[in-house]
C-alpha cells in the first residue's frame, strides 16, 4: 500500500480491475433476488454538469449497497438522444445532428466512467438509432390499429420563422424561444395517443406506489385533474347559422347554472367560426386570439378580452335568451371548448362581464352575503344555499346537483358527466431529429402503417437541417413511396414523434436491449421490471412520469409485460446550487462571471458580504445562490474536479453536503474536507498494514476501553445500515462514519487485541464508505488482505452485543453548567444514579453552602442538581 493517497492511481487501478472482469455486467440468474436501480438518461448535450454527478452518484450508492446485500443488482446507462438541442447545434455548426449526437456521447460515456459508476455498459443504447426506434414503430403501427393512436386537426402554437410546432413551455411571452417570432394558434392535423382513456388507471393506481413522493403524486393527480361535474346542453335554432342544435359545456357547478347570463366560446369554436363569417371584425378578434399561446397558465393571467357573435341560446331551464360571446380565456382543447358564465360565482366570468357590462346574478347564498359587489371576493366562489333560483331556492350543492340533473335529463338537455383536465397527448413534430412516424398516405387507401417488415423507416443521419420546418418535407427520396395496400404511389409521413415517447419506455429496452424479436423479451423484461429505484428530478415529475407510467399500461395491455406500474419507488434529488456574480452593461444586461473568477469576502458566519473580479479587482454584483447553469455561469466543471481531486472526493462531497432529496450548495471549502477526510482514512490505513497483519480478535478478553472502541464500530453500521438502507440520508451516515474514524484514530495500537480491534474498526469503514467512494475503498480492502474484491463483499453485520454498555459515563450538571461526568452500571437505579452523583467531588464543590434544591436524571445522559 503506498504511502501517499493518490486519487488517480488508485481510480485507475480499481476501474481498470472492474473493466477487465466485467463487474458489473448481469444476467437473469434464476432464484436470485434482483434489484433493478435506474436514474433518468441524460441527454447528450455534450460534457457532463454537476448535476449529473449528482444524480447518478445518488443511484450507484444505492446500486452497490443493494448489491452488497447479496442481490443481483441492474444499473444500466443509456442516451436520450433525439430532440431540438441538436438540431439548434447543427445549425450552429453547420454539422449534422447525428455527428453532433455521437460525438458528445462517446465523450460523455468516458466522463460517467471516471466517476466509477457501476454500469453494466452491454447494455447501452442511444435513442436515435434505428435498433431502438424501430420497436418504437412497431408498437405505434399496432396502437394504430387498435385506435389507440388516431389523427385528428389540433390546435397548437405554430412558429411561422421555424415552420414548426412548439410545446407551451418553448413559448415565450407569446414568441418563439428560438426564432422570436410571433406564435399563431393553428389547425393542423396531428397524431394522438388516447392517454385519457387511460386516466382513470393512471389516478387509482398511484395508490399502489406508496414509494413515491407526495408532492409528485399530487402534481400528477392535479395535472389528470378529475372532474365530476354536468354536461349541459344550451339549445339554439338560428337561421343564420344553419338551423338548430345544442351548445354543450361541462360545468362543476350545475348548482349555480340558474345564475348563467351568457355563454363564451373560444375562437376555434363552430360557433365563432359561422358568426365570423359575415362580421369582419369578429374575424380580426377570433384571428388575434389565435396568435395567442394555448397554455392554460397564460390564459389564465391574461387581460379578458372578448367580441359578441350577435347568436343567441337558450337557457336549458328558464327559456331565457343568453348571448354567445367569443372570449380569449375559454380554451378550445378544454371540455367542448365552451363556459356557461356565471359572474357572480366565477372569478373570470366576472371580470368578464363586469369589463364588458354583463348582468351579474347571485344565485348562491355565501359567507360574503347575498350579493356580489366587486371587486371579487373568493368568497363569491363558496358552495352553499340556493337563491333567486326559482323550485330550487333553498337546496345545498348535493341536492341541487340531483335536482338539477333528473329536469336536465327529463328535457333531454344535460347529464352528469366525469371529465378529465388531462389531454390526449399529440406527438407530431414537424422537425427532423426525431423517430419517423411510421405511416404513409395513400389517396386510395387513406393513412396505411407502414407494414412489419418495413420497418424501422429509417431517417436519414447526414442531414443539415436549416431552421425552415423539416427537412424531410423537402426530400423526395425520403417521402416518396408505394401504398403497402395498393402499390400505387403514396407520401411518407414526414412529422417525427415527440422525444418523450423514446423515454417513455427505455426503462423496459435495458431488460434485454440486443433482442431482435420485438420491442422487449417479454421473460427478460419480467424478470427485472418494475424498476425497484427510479431516479432523477422533479422537474420531471408530470410529463415524463405520467408519460412512462401510461407507456407501461400499453405494453401491458399488449402482453408485453405483466406488471402495471414501471417504477416501485422514486426518488427526485434536489438541485445543485452556487452563488451567481454580475456586473451590469450600459443596456442593462448583466455579464454573469463564474465564482472560480471571484475573490469574496464573508462574515463570521460564512455569509458573502462583498466580492470583486480577481482579475481587475473591481466589485461585483453578488446575484444569491442559483440553480448551476450556463445561463448564469455559476457552473462547476465536474471534469476539472474529477482531475484535481478524484471521483471519490466529488462523490463523498456530493453525498455529504446534503441529503439527496434537498438542494445541495456548492462549496469549495467543503470539497477540500471530503479530499482531507479521504486523505485521513487513507493514512490510518497505511499506517496500520505497515505493521503488517493482525490476529483474530478475541471477544472474551476486550477491557473496557477496548469494549468502547468496538461499540463505536457497531453504532456505526447500525447508523449507515439504517441511513442508507432504509432512508437514502447519505450525509447522515457519511457523518457515522467520520465519527468511528475519531474514535480509531485515537484507540492505542500498543497490543494485539489492540490491532485485531482497529482492524475491525477499519473493515468497516471500508464497507460502509464501499457504495460511496468505491475506487478508494478497492484498494483498501485488498490493503486490508483480502482476496475477494470490496464490490463482492457483503455489508457488515450488526453484532447487538457489542453496544450493551456495563456501564455509561453521564454528564453532571449544577444549575445547568457542565462541572463533570461520572460512571454508572448501566442497570443502575435512578436512585443509585442520584447518590453517586451527589457524591460527586466537582458537585460537592459547587453547592458548598448551598441547598440542593432539585436533582434532574435524564436515564443514559446526564444528571442536573438545581441549588441555590
């Protein structure tokens, strides 16, 4: 064992021994208890950041401590690769997206291998090649038969510089995030998976995932937002828009639907459309509106704006004549694209009508009254008696809601109804870096999959792509092909999917990823799924989630595979955080600059106070403390770390300085202690195989002192074993065994059993840091000689025994100052506690010429005499 630790040697050396043995390759082994531990792919961006270390460092301590527990772990690694970033990149660069993408995975590969992850690598695969996404197309041509996928007109945000659809979050105070153009609302016609079919499941099963946060599981319930609630139906026989029919809205509150004065339509509305067409300037409203975006978050913020239709319907219980509004904040996409407004009980409605002079009828008796004078109260909102609603005055909301459904339903104009907020989810792109959509349009036959044995439809990799729409749509030799029904000439689709359908089911691929008989070996994919450990942000708490969760119900449903949930437990770590620095410019920008460039200045207790450039000395602007990011360059290269200081002292910080679930506040000053307690272990370790091997440890002979040394070990295990076993706090059991180091630097090493005990002592320590710094860990345990690696050692095991105490040291305490400590057989009285106490020379002193008041006897802890 050499003298100095020396992180790149020993990195090397370990990872070296673990390539050349196939560590941590597995196979479907019979009989053996698996555990299937999988953190969240990365997306190829080019380099690594802090918060992948993090994230992965979370799941491979979890992965190896399963794994020392005897079980036959999986932790497998992959590419999320398709997807905008590279298309932006290739333009940029002017090279194509599929160089870019290989390129930065090969160099990412090597940057996950230095941290020493345990990944079985045989089974990697990268999204974007046609291995993978041909199964992808298979299964989406067997949805399509079944109707589970179907095309239908949508309406989404358009681009009209990028010539392509964008999600909500890529718009941008109503502009492109890329082109910053103005985004128009457009029809057009797009793919849809019936994920709300599946709603209903995707809601009650959550109560079968007790493993996974509350937060996420509400963020999911409230994004399937189950209503139950009435549809009705508003008659209207008007000549000008070719006779009559029924407007149906949905509504959650039937009970206020005598205090309807008007109903609102979105601009894409049948309605809106037939009224516009004799009323220009209705056109020009319902034309703005679709210039909008169609989040419901800017909806909701957004100014009320809204034009008459000059159409009238009928009010389905009173007859009353109700005008039809075109108003900005109705969203065609929800319920049937139609509200009946009730001002006085709906916060929208009324600051819609009250804009545009509306009637406002209170028909529910609230906290706030009778009445509803603005400006709005949330009280108006209330569920509570009826008024002014004529037969049925003086109902509540359940009586009302009956009442109100059997006269709906006797008319023929109304019935209750459960709706769901979650949307079929549309996934064509018009962009080109994504998996072809497997459907050809034939002019005979209509929209025909593209046949099993055709596939994958391959898309070409060594495209430029230029920013104007899909290149595909401009490529004849990709487009154009024969009907596989009839042979005449037909078009390809040119939309790809959206890249959250490639992640929706790479968690079910690992299980066999080479199996070229269909999507996934259904034994293969039994044996491990669910996954036991799923990993990552929770910024993905919603789409991916609820994307992948629905993915694994239709795998199911088509014999895939034969559970119903992909994951058991999850875990969402928090961000990594690092104070921000800026400077503003003369326009009012800000030029970010790193913290590695910033001298600082802190208070006593480590606050930044004042900070200046180290390379012009001039003060800078201290931002606070940010998520890392490029955008406010307060990033950490982790290569740079991994090169100065060892994967182990990166991993150790990152496991330590906070538990894996809460924001973790970089710290320079705390990744010099990780490399200093590293240096620690190594050198008691050193210093101890120096001296050679020691003897067995004999229990029977252990003085007191000996006892004590040997019961810091086992509180220990008991402490990591519990910390990361059972609660995933690795800073907690991290800080166990810094502890245990305290106590074995110091125990003597003078005698035999004194060596047999620090050998113990350091064996443990070794184990239990295993999961967490693994290289160093390695090299101990050969050091330590053994034969066997650390990786196929077992965890270490609780002896019980060893924290029985015959004795405990208790604090002693007058009038709450420490004046000494004294030792008492464990099973001593209170009694006994309080005489030997009492007796005690340094409390004799104290309350000389005092009255022994009261005397406190906290059991294992301490004693307090109150005198005075």
């Amino acid at each position: 064992m050499q003298e100095q630790y020396s992180p790149r040697e020993i990195e090397n050396a370990a990872q070296t021994a673990w390539e050349h043995t196939d560590a941590f390759k597995v196979d479907e082994t019979p009989g053996r208890e698996t555990y299937y531990c999988l953190s969240m792919f990365p997306y190829p961006s080019g380099k690594l950041h802090m918060g992948h270390v993090r994230n992965y460092t979370i799941g491979d301590v979890i992965a190896r401590y399963q794994r020392m527990q005897g079980k036959n772990v999986l932790q497998p690694m992959g590419w999320d690769a398709f997807g905008m970033p590279a298309e932006n990149a290739a333009m940029n660069n002017n090279v194509a997206p599929a160089a870019w993408t290989y390129s930065n995975i090969d160099y990412m590969r090597t940057q996950l291998k230095s941290l020493g992850l345990a990944i079985d690598w045989s089974r990697e695969f990268a999204t974007c090649t046609p291995e993978y996404y041909r199964w992808e197309q298979w299964l989406f041509t067997k949805l399509y038969e079944k109707g589970v996928i179907y095309r239908k007109n949508g309406t989404v945000n358009w681009d009209p510089v990028d010539q392509t659809v964008l999600a909500n979050e890529q718009v941008i105070d109503g502009k492109g995030w890329r082109s910053g153009a103005e985004i128009e609302k457009r029809e057009i016609p797009m793919y849809y998976f019936r994920i709300t079919d599946y709603a209903e499941e995707l809601l009650d099963s959550m109560d079968n995932l007790p493993g996974w946060p509350d937060q996420v599981k509400t963020m999911q319930r409230n994004w399937i937002g189950k209503s139950v609630g009435m549809e009705v139906h508003f008659p209207y026989d008007q000549a000008s828009i070719g006779g009559a029919g029924k407007l149906k809205v949905f509504t959650t509150r039937p009970d206020t639907l005598m205090g309807a004065t008007y109903v609102a339509v979105a601009a894409e509305h049948p309605l809106a459309t037939q009224a516009a067409a004799h009323n220009p300037a209705l056109q020009t409203f319902i034309n703005e509106c679709k210039r909008g975006g169609v989040a419901e978050a800017d909806i909701a913020t957004q100014e009320k704006q809204g034009q008459p239709t000059g159409l009238f319907v009928e009010h389905p219980l009173t007859g009353d004549k109700l005008p039809v509004w075109v108003a900005n904040y109705v969203l065609m996409s929800y319920g049937e694209g139609a509200v009946m407004a009730v001002p006085a009980h709906d916060e929208r409605d009324f600051e819609f009508a009250s804009q545009f002079h509306l009637p406002i009828k209170p028909v529910i008796r609230t906290s706030a009254g009778d009445e509803t004078p603005a400006p709005w109260q949330d009280a108006y909102g209330e569920k509570g008696e009826l008024i002014n609603s004529e037969e049925f005055d003086g109902l509540d909301f359940d009586s009302a809601f009956t009442a109100i459904s059997e006269v709906l339903k006797q008319k023929d104009l109304g019935a209750p109804r459960t709706q769901y907020r979650l949307r079929d989810w549309g996934i064509s792109r018009q962009r080109y870096w994504g998996c072809p959509i497997p459907i050809i349009h034939c002019e005979h036959c209509g929209d025909v999959p593209v046949p099993e044995d055709q596939l994958p439809v391959v898309l070409p990799e060594d495209v430029v792509p230029d920013g104007a729409g899909s290149p595909l749509a401009r490529m004849p030799e990709f487009y154009e092909c024969s009907c596989p029904t009839c042979n005449r000439p037909a078009r390809r689709e040119t939309d790809t999917m959206d890249t959250f359908v490639e992640s929706s089911w790479y968690f079910a691929r690992y299980a066999s990823p080479h199996y070229e008989q269909g999507m996934v070996d259904p034994a293969a994919a039994n044996h491990w799924l669910p996954v036991d450990q799923y990993i990552g942000g929770v910024e993905h708490a919603i789409l991916h989630l609820l994307y992948a969760r629905f993915f694994h119900k239709l795998m199911r449903d088509q014999g895939l595979v034969d559970s119903d949930e992909p994951f058991k437990n999850l875990l969402t770590q928090g961000m990594v955080i690092a104070e921000t620095y800026y400077r503003l410019e003369e326009n009012g920008s800000k030029s970010w600059f790193n913290p590695a460039d910033v001298e600082v200045e802190r208070d006593a207790k480590g606050k930044v106070i004042a900070a200046r450039l180290a390379s012009d000395g001039q003060p800078v602007v201290i931002g606070g403390i940010e998520k890392m990011s490029k955008s406010k360059n307060n990033g950490v290269d982790p290569q740079f770390m991994i090169d100065q200081y060892g994967a182990d002292t990166c991993r150790l910080f990152m496991m330590f300085a906070s538990p894996p679930d809460m924001s973790l506040e970089w710290s320079d000053a705390g990744v010099e202690g990780a490399h200093r307690f590293l240096r620690r272990v190594w050198r008691l370790g050193n210093q101890h195989t120096a001296q050679g091997s020691s003897v067995a440890l004999d229990l029977s002979s252990l003085s007191d002192a000996q006892k004590n040394v040997r019961r810091a070990i086992h509180i220990a295990i008991r402490q990591a074993s519990q910390d990361i076993g059972q609660h995933h706090k690795f800073n907690t059991a991290i800080a166990a065994v810094m502890t245990l180091m305290n106590v074995l630097e110091k125990a003597p090493q003078a005698s035999e059993q004194d060596r047999a005990l620090l050998q113990e002592g350091l064996e443990t320590v070794t184990l239990l840091l295993a999961p967490i710094v693994p290289h160093i860990s390695h090299a101990l345990w050969q050091a330590l000689g053994h034969d066997i690696a650390v990786i196929d050692a077992s965890w270490p095991t609780l002896d019980e025994s060893a924290l029985v105490q015959d004795s405990l040291e208790l604090v002693i305490q007058v009038n709450g100052k420490l004046r000494g400590h004294i030792q008492v057989p464990a099973d001593a009285s209170r009694e006994d506690v309080e005489a030997t106490a009492r007796a005690n020379e340094n409390v004799l002193r104290f309350t000389e010429g005092l009255s022994i008041r009261k005397v406190i006897v906290v059991p294992g802890k301490l004693v307090n005499i109150v005198a005075n």
